[in-house]
C-alpha cells in the first residue's frame, strides 16, 4: 500500500557542518536498501519525533506538534570524502525552528537507537521467511 506524504520547509534559520558516526551513516544506507521503498520513515518513540531517510537527506519532524512541518534537516552528506567505510561522514544540518537548535543534541543520541531498533525489528521479520524450492528427480 502507497500513500503520498507532503512535508513543509519553513524559512532556514540557522545551517551547521556535523560529522555523523560511519555506523548510523550505513545503517541509514542498508535499511533505506532493504526496504525497496524511496524513503524509509523511522519512529523516534522516545522523542515523538519522525525521521525520514531517503537517498539524499534526513529529515525530521516533532510528531507533538506538526506531523507535515520539517523542524531539522540533515543534507549534503560527503560519503565520497572519507577513505573507508569505518570513518565519519560530514553533513550538514539545517534548522528550521528554535526548538531545533535545542533538540539537535537529543536526536543525535535517539536517532542511532531508532535506527537499531527498526534494524533488529527487520531482521527479525525476514528471519522467519523460508523459500521452498522443488528440487527435480
């Protein structure tokens, strides 16, 4: 089942380089490819906030406030720079809101279990399916 979401950028306050860890960077990569979808939508339980993967950005949105409404914004990923996959990707963070500039700190420790828990939530799911493949005589 598809369904079109629609989400609004209000006027760029404030942009910021940042240095995402290699792990968070590939998991966000590995689950965005087994979904199969062009954006992947990770629950931030803790936070009530949503992010959403797709292939060129993060975004992030207060669930308590705006559901359609982009609070933080994490774009311009330089995975080319680095030399291996264990090394940091540089990014650049772009906020949207003043709260934003206050949350920034809390999602950057709440996003990487979000994205643990829908990995280990994925793996556990395809863990059980099973081809049958009729071997000829």
């Amino acid at each position: 089942m598809y369904t079109k979401e629609v989400f609004y950028r209000t006027q760029e306050l404030k942009r910021e380089r940042h240095r995402l860890a290699a792990t968070v960077y590939n998991r966000c990569k590995t689950l965005l490819y087994r979904s199969g979808e062009n954006a992947l939508f990770v629950p931030i339980r803790s936070m009530q906030y949503l992010a959403v993967i797709d292939p060129e950005e993060i975004v992030f949105l207060d669930g308590a406030v705006s559901r359609s409404k982009i609070v933080l914004a994490w774009q311009t990923f330089r995975a080319s720079e680095r030399s291996a996959l264990h090394m940091p990707v540089s990014y650049e963070a772009v906020f949207y809101t003043e709260d934003s500039l206050n949350v920034m700190p809390r999602i950057q420790s709440e996003f990487p279990r979000a994205l643990r828990q829908m990995d280990e939530k994925m793996r556990s799911a395809s863990a059980g399916k099973a081809d049958v493949i009729q071997l000829k005589k």
